[in-house]
C-alpha cells in the first residue's frame, strides 16, 4: 500500500528534520520533539482541527512513528498525542476535549495515561487505581507503572475503578498533594516510562464508563507503536545490509556467502510484509472511525471490542506481527554484525533494547494472540 503525496511529504520533513538534529546534537536529545511540533506539527494530526489539531488521521500518526522508530528518537508522540489524546476523545466529555486537547495538539502540554499495574496486562478490567467519591470530590489510590513520560507530563490522566465497578477516567493535577512520580528504570533507555502513586489524590473524573475510551486508546497506540517498530526494523536492516556489504572476510565481502544472503533476504520479506500490515491497518481504522474525531468508541463496551472482529482484533495482528518482525530483525542484527554487534559502541543493542521493550508495551503478544483466537471462536 503507497503513501499518499501529503503522507510522502509529511514523512520527508520529519525524516528530514530528525536528521538534523541527529548531525546537530544527539540521538538521545529530547529537542528534535519541540521542532516537530513547531514545524511540522505532529502533536496534533490525530486531534480533530475543533481543538486546535490538524484533524488527519491514524495513517499519518504512523508515518511520523515509522520514522522516529527508524532512529529511535525520543518523543512523547506516542504517550501523550496518541494514547492519552485518543482517551480525552472517546471519552464523549467535551468539556475536558475542549479544556486539554488543545494543549496537546500544539506540544505545549505533555499527557500521560496511568493505567496498569506492575503485571502490565492493559487491560480494562484491570487498572491500577481506585476512586472513592467524598462530599468535596473524587480522591484517588493506587500505583500504576509503565506511564509514558509520566515523569514530566504536564496532564495526568488516571484510569481507576469506581465504587459501582465501572472504569473511570480521571484528570489528576501531577503537581498536588498526594502524587508521587518516579522515573523508572529501563531496559531501553531511549524510552520515558515512570511509575505513579497516588495516595488520596483529588481528581476530576472525564466522562462516564471509560471501559470504551480506554481499550479505543490502547488499539489506537497499539497501532502506533506497531508503525514505530516497523521503522526500527526497516533501519536495523538496512544497517545490517550496509555491514554485510563492507565487512570483508576470506577476501570478499560477507554479504556474498549464499547464507547470509539468505538470512538477510528472509528479514526483508519479514520488514516488508509488517509495513504492508501497518499501513493496511491504521487506513482501516480511520476508514472505520478510528481517525480523529471518531466518536463511537466512547460507547463501546472494552470487552466487547477487545474480542469482536474489528479494530481490536487488527490492533492486536500488528502488535503481534511488528513485534515480532522487530526482535527477528533486532537479534539478527547483533548476529550479522559478529564481534562487534555485542559492543556498547556500536548501536545494534539499542535496537534490541527496543525491541524488548516495545514487545511488552500495551500487552504482551500472548495477550494479543488470545484476542485473536476468541475473535476467530466466537465468530
């Protein structure tokens, strides 16, 4: 599936100014976030232009993800102008649309979703906080862990159980008594995770059942991130060919010896068949609603649209497949690159890294596996 001539030119700037920040400074600097959002303003193409977003779609969220996977750049595109965004939105709360959203669009403001607990499940029956109304409000308990760039958000949101069972959706000043945040130590350094504590935090609760909102959100960045590891094995397999063609042994170069030719013939179709995976989903879901805007995911029932054939089920195929099309291509390249592909000087083990880490992000792959084998048996 090509790219449109708007899609090809939002993913040259992006390419484009990624690669200057990467000769100007670092590939660990958080900078290159601030242009994106200023030049190309890539916090707000999923918001719809109501509250100050571009109103494109989930198609060209993945292209800029393919290539911030591409460099492994640092940014809260995902957590905040993704996950939490898409949450704000199918919340049906317009207020708190029209309170947040435009913040975020511009990249002024930093969202973060709290959500799941230490097992990492992401599951919507299974949020790390509790809520209990008093006569001045909602206070809030509990510890929720992988929070993306919960350290430093500007917003927090928290998803939390209620007294009658449902799920609800909370804002939560990050600064007020009664939050404590602490950055979390991982694997993938290139990557803002934090744990957040909240013991008798006030909130403000967005919407009504959030059981929709949240697993539209998690399909949402589930999608995303999948564009995300696309883009990383695209780039760890052109390093790879690049070595291969350099790297000179019994008088030729290695990428002449029939096996490797094999090996790296094989990780291509595998690249290739997740990109064609990934564009083919992101254009379904926006096709079904999922773009900007999309209402109807703020009355959809979270079990319901975890097992039914439809977004949830096409988020969960690219979560699994990208996932493993990025730790194949990541291992193989530490393999391909011999000696050196173990060393902390050359960059193949931030590949890896990534890919470990994207594979648990939003669900391990068994998680999403089992959401397909129900979808297949109930229907």
């Amino acid at each position: 599936m090509d790219l449109t001539v708007e899609q090809r030119d939002l993913r040259d700037a992006v390419r484009g100014l990624i690669a200057k920040a990467l000769v100007a400074k670092t590939g660990t600097d958080r900078s290159p976030w601030r242009r994106l959002c200023d030049e190309i303003g890539v916090a707000g193409l999923a918001i719809p232009e109501r509250y100050g977003g571009a109103g494109a779609g989930l198609a060209e969220i993945c292209v800029v993800m393919e290539e911030l996977g591409a460099n492994l750049t640092p940014s809260p595109l995902l957590g905040s102008a993704v996950l939490a965004a898409a949450a704000i939105l199918a919340s049906g709360d317009a207020a708190a649309c029209e309170r947040l959203l435009p913040a975020i669009a511009d990249g002024s403001a930093i969202a973060s979703l709290a959500w799941t607990n230490s097992a990492g499940h992401w599951d919507t029956a299974e949020v790390a906080y509790g809520a209990r109304e008093t006569g001045s409000g909602w206070e809030l308990d509990g510890e929720a862990h992988y929070v993306l760039d919960g350290a430093a958000a500007d917003v927090l949101l928290i998803a939390a159980s209620v007294p009658d069972g449902s799920t609800g959706l909370f804002e939560v000043d990050p600064r007020a008594g009664g939050v404590a945040r602490a950055a979390a130590g991982t694997m993938d350094a290139s990557r803002d995770l934090a744990v957040v504590r909240l013991t008798g935090a006030r909130g403000r609760r967005i919407g009504g059942d959030a059981a929709g909102a949240l697993a539209f959100a998690r399909d949402q960045a589930c999608i995303a991130l999948s564009a995300e590891q696309v883009g990383a094995a695209k780039r760890a397999l052109e390093l790879t060919v690049g070595h291969l063609l350099t790297r000179v042994q019994f008088g030729q170069p290695i990428g002449g010896f029939q096996a490797l030719q094999h090996r790296a013939a094989d990780l291509y179709i595998l690249v290739e068949s997740a990109r064609s995976l990934i564009r083919a989903v992101a254009s379904a879901a926006d096709e079904a609603g999922g773009a900007a805007g999309g209402t109807t995911a703020g009355t959809t029932d979270g079990a319901a649209n975890l097992t039914a054939p439809g977004p949830g089920t096409r988020a969960a195929a690219a979560k699994v497949y990208c996932s493993e099309a990025l730790t194949q291509t990541a291992s193989e390249m530490i393999q391909l690159h011999g000696a050196i592909g173990v060393t902390w000087e050359h960059q193949a083990h931030r590949y890896l890294k990534r890919a470990h880490g994207a594979r648990y992000l939003f669900g391990s792959p068994s998680r999403h596996l089992a959401t397909i084998a129900a979808s297949l048996i109930d229907g």
